[in-house]
C-alpha cells in the first residue's frame, strides 16, 4: 500500500546545533514528539482511508458498508478493494467504451477477449483470471449494464499454447478433445 503522507524527520533534528547542546531541549523534543508522531499516524490513518487505492482493512470495510457490499471470509484486501472500484465507479450510460473500461478494471487489459454479435443481442466475455470472486464480479457487472434482451457469458479462458502449439489448427479441429488429451493425433 502506497502512504500518502511520507514520513517526516524528528523535530529534534530542526534545532540549530546551538539549541541541540541544551540537554533540557532534548528531554522537552523527547515529549512532544510523541504527540506528534501519534497525531502524524492518526493524520496518515484517515487520509489512506480517505482513497480506495490505499485504504487499509478499517477503510474498505467502510466503504464496503457505504455500497451495500457484503465480503466473503475468502475475499483478501485486494479482490474487496476491486469490487469496491468497481461499485464506486458505476454510472450511466452505458455504451461499449464504457464495457471495455469497466472489463479492463475488473480484469486488467489485455486480460480478457470481449466478443459481440450484436444482431443476435449476444456478448461473450472470456477472461484470464484464476479468481472466481472477480469471474462472479464480471457476471455481476454484466447483469446490471446489459440490457434485458441481451444475452451474454462468462467463461474462463486458459492458455493451452504450450499443449498443443506443435500441431497444426487444421489437425487440431479433426480430432476430438479425448483423442487430443490422448496425443493420438
């Protein structure tokens, strides 16, 4: 998490060297500066809080209660704090821009392959991620942006490059997948 408000040196090191010589200046600069690092943490405390990027626990479970989110036990901080984006971020209207900008948050760029055949009212979203939380939260964006008659799904796509790189897509689409599985081919 990235800290907004960087940390500051002991007042103590401010003085002019004349003053440092004082022992009294010391022992008083040894008292104030505990206040002042409880009121710097407090201060670091509500400002991380105040953004999605680097709030903490404490911050995105209010955030989290402010958007009707609730968490799963399995969620870590950063899967609430995506959904947390994703909710904070909702408006209207929708158009495709706006669907692609909205899977690129979820998933990352490049991170997915949006297909649509918008004649038939069907759109495919076939994502990279090994998260079920952000496959559900992908399906759940799509349920509220797309319109009623549209029909849409959401698959997980895995790169199999490595497996079946050697063959040739002619040799590929031949054979079935047990006889491909088997290395028949």
């Amino acid at each position: 998490m990235a800290e907004l408000l960087p940390k500051r040196e002991k007042l103590y090191d401010y003085l002019p060297m004349l003053m440092k010589s004082f022992g009294e200046m010391k022992e008083i600069f040894k008292s104030v500066q505990i206040e002042t690092d409880e009121m710097e943490n407090g201060i670091r405390f509500v400002l991380n809080n105040a953004f999605i990027e680097t709030a903490d626990e404490y911050g995105i479970a209010k955030y989290e209660k402010v958007l009707g989110i609730l968490p799963s036990d399995d969620d870590d901080l950063e899967v609430r704090r995506m959904r947390v984006k994703i909710r904070w971020n909702d408006y209207l209207p929708y158009t495709v821009a706006t669907l692609r900008e909205k899977l690129d948050t979820i998933c990352g760029v490049g991170m997915y392959t949006l297909s649509m055949d918008l004649e038939n009212y069907q759109i495919d979203v076939l994502t990279q991620l090994v998260s079920p939380t952000i496959l559900d939260e992908v399906t759940m964006l799509l349920e509220k942006i797309l319109p009623a008659e549209m029909v849409y799904s959401v698959g997980q796509l895995f790169n199999t490059w490595d497996l079946f790189g050697a063959y040739k897509w002619g040799v590929l689409v031949s054979k079935t997948w047990d006889e491909v599985k088997s290395d028949e081919i």
